[in-house]
C-alpha cells in the first residue's frame, strides 16, 4: 500500500493532490509537475477522496471540459467536486446540471452580465474603488484582503442581488461558510449540521426576498430573474438554497481572490511591477495573467456516464475525472516558464481558471471588469504597495484562497 498522502504507480510515488493541506502551504508546484512529466492521465487508487482521474494537462482538461455528453456535471452523477459528501444534494444548481435543464437556468441569471449590463455597472465599480482605495491606511501594516479585496466584492454582490446594502457582509460571511472545509484547523464552521444551519438561514433571507421579488414587477437583479424566469420560479428548496449558493460564492472567491493575488504576484515579480508603471497599457494583460497565475479555482470534477478513453487511458463508466486547473493552467506546453508572472505573456487568456464549454463562468467578463478597474485606479493614484508578510491561505482543495496579506501602501515619490 501506498504511503499516506500519495499513490503508487510504477513504482514511485505521486503526492495526493487532493489533500488541502498542499494548497494550503502553497506545495503543489512539484507533485503537478511530476503527475504531468510522468503520467499526466493517472489514477489515484487511493485518496482523501477516494479513487479519481488526474487529469492535469492542458487538453486533456480542454477534451474533458468540451465532452459534456460523456463527462457528467450533474449532481446525480457526483456533481462537480472530488469529495462525495452528504450535502451534495442539497446544493443543487445549475453548475451541477447537465443539458438541457442546465441550459434553462443558466441563461436565466446570464443576463446580469450581459455587455449593455456591464457597461452601466462600470461608474458604480470606478467610484467604490475610489473610495476604498482613498480610504486606505497610509505608511501603516494592514490587511489587504480585509479592507480592499472582500469589501470591494461585497458590495458587487449586493449589487448583483439589490441585497439590502446594510446586510452586505452576510453575503460574505455566507460564502465563506458555503466554501468552507469543516475539516480544515481554521474551519469557521466545524460540522456539517452547523453549516447546514447557517445556509438555511442564507436562504430563508433570500427567500423573504425572492418572494418580494416574485409580487414586483421584473427588475435586473439576480433574484428578480429567478423569480420571474419559468427555469427556476418553483425550485424547491434545496435547489433554491444551492442556486443562492452558487451565485454567491461565483460572484465572490474568483474576484477577491484574483484582487488579492494581483498584489502578491507584483510583489513577487517586481520587475514587471516597474513594467506596469512605465507603461499602464499593460494592465489588459494583467487581467488574465494574474487569473492564470492565481488560479481561484483549484479543480473541477466531472464522472464518466459511459465507458470511454481519454490520452490511451480507459475511463470506466461512474470513475471521478477530475480536471486540476491548477495543473493545467502552468503546464509548461502551453504556458512557457509558468511559474513566472509575465505582462508580456502573449496567451495568457488561454487560462484555464473560467473553465470551458458550457460550464464556462458566466462572471467571467465582470470579475475581469472589476480587477482592470481596480488596477486603473490603483495606478492613477501612483500607489505603492508593499507586501511586508506572506500570505495566510485558505485550507481547501477547490478554492485557492488567501485569508490575509499583509501590506503597506505609500504614495510612490514624483
């Protein structure tokens, strides 16, 4: 038998990717790499989770991503996360779907970030970050991801919502316990009975809401959209509670963490913050290479609904495939000399980190609206940022995600 934390396979042994702990540390660099040199398509008989597919190169994500008729989404089949968990379920929306009805409820809310949409959004995004960014401690040590990264997406989301704006961070806090690992040291919830009572309490305010809603005339926010569209005005409960779930923590961990990650990639890579200030155009290459680089989202999973091959392995019929963005997005056959943050990296929007096909984010436009945005105003202040401590990050294995930064903001010298 394999040693703890790793599976055996001709005789070596890879690490377990699936364990959190490795994101957590930020380790992963090495067990992906020798996963794609040595047997990119592997199984891991053995796991955290169970036996899964590694599929941790970039086509081979890419084929599994496009084949929606033979890798499943849907919660029946396992859903879209490696753990089989009992709550699974209980959040079913339409990411954990297949067609068509994934289809029906997707095109639902797709119009909220929509480009006529977008563009009426961009004022309100400009004049928040402003005010956040003016607002910010000078010369003094504070916590980015606290007073710039999560205010920032809060607002958006009760935006997204018309969530009532003095309420706004209980839409963090309930994304943060919606993404939780109970089993993480630092978990904010500690059981699944205490999560599951802290999202029926997300959802009974959204019900008070979606039912308001339900009596007005169609508005553009997300929750009039469910309440007036035939896809999802009678969805029960579970699936309520999981489709409020999903738009929340969507709407939320790419962006705040991508905004955080941005800071700590230019800290790490200096040179090309002296690039960015000499030339701001740069900032449209920023965007996505920051997405790439950070990769919000560590994993997706799909399950085989038939018997299938995939790279000369054969996939049989209910085995996990399980697509490791984390991987994919640095495989060096696609992205030359990934583990460096480039602004001159010339396909950086090829990233993985918005997934393809049909379960392609429908944020994606927004997210990166909201990170240009912030970097526009960032530079148009002439702000320094200074990372004075290394980032504390979130215990999971599907969101790479930064608790804390550290850092010191000075107006740089003329």
């Amino acid at each position: 038998m394999a040693e703890a934390g790793a599976a055996e396979t001709g005789g070596s042994l890879f690490t377990d990717v699936s364990n959190p702990a490795i994101y957590q540390a930020d380790a992963w660099e090495i067990p992906f790499a020798e996963i794609r040199h040595n047997d990119p398509i592997h199984y891991f008989t053995e796991s955290l989770h169970g036996p899964f597919w590694a599929i941790t190169r970039y086509q081979d994500i890419m084929a599994v991503e496009l084949n929606d008729a033979v890798y499943s989404s849907s919660s029946e089949w396992g859903g879209i996360q490696i753990a089989d968990t009992d709550s699974m379920a209980s959040r079913r929306n339409f990411i954990r779907m297949d067609r068509p009805e994934h289809t029906a409820q997707r095109r639902t809310v797709a119009p909220i970030v929509a480009p006529s949409n977008l563009a009426n959004m961009q004022d309100v995004i400009r004049k928040r970050t402003a005010a956040v960014l003016d607002g910010l401690p000078r010369n003094t040590v504070f916590d980015w991801v606290a007073h710039v990264s999560v205010p920032l997406t809060t607002m958006m989301l009760a935006t997204l919502f018309d969530f009532p704006f003095d309420e706004r961070e209980k839409l963090t806090y309930w994304s943060d316990v919606g993404a939780t690992d109970i089993s993480a040291p630092d978990a904010l919830v500690t059981s699944s009975e205490e999560q599951a009572t802290v999202l029926q309490q997300m959802a009974a305010r959204f019900r008070e809401l979606f039912d308001e809603r339900a009596a007005q005339d169609p508005r553009a926010d997300l929750i009039s959209m469910l309440a007036h569209s035939d896809a999802t005005r009678d969805m029960t409960d579970q699936e309520f509670m999981g489709t409020v779930m999903l738009l929340i923590i969507g709407g939320n961990d790419t962006t705040r963490n991508s905004m955080t990650g941005s800071v700590l990639a230019l800290h790490q890579f200096p040179e090309q913050d002296h690039a960015l200030r000499a030339d701001p155009t740069l900032i449209r290459n920023l965007v996505p290479e920051v997405i790439r680089w950070q990769t919000p989202l560590i994993h997706m999973r799909r399950t085989a609904r038939q018997d299938t091959e995939l790279g000369g392995k054969a996939i049989a019929r209910g085995d996990k495939v399980v697509m490791w963005y984390m991987s994919g997005n640095f495989d060096e056959t696609v992205f030359p000399d990934p583990m460096a943050f480039s602004l001159q990296r010339d396909n950086a929007r090829r990233h993985l980190s918005f997934g393809a096909g049909i379960h392609r984010c429908v944020g994606d436009r927004l997210a990166e609206l909201q990170l240009r945005i912030l970097w526009e105003e960032i530079l148009a202040r002439e702000l320094a940022i200074e990372v004075t401590a290394a980032p504390e990050r979130v215990y999971s294995n599907i969101i790479r995600g930064i608790r804390s930064l550290p850092v010191r903001v000075r107006q740089r010298a003329a």
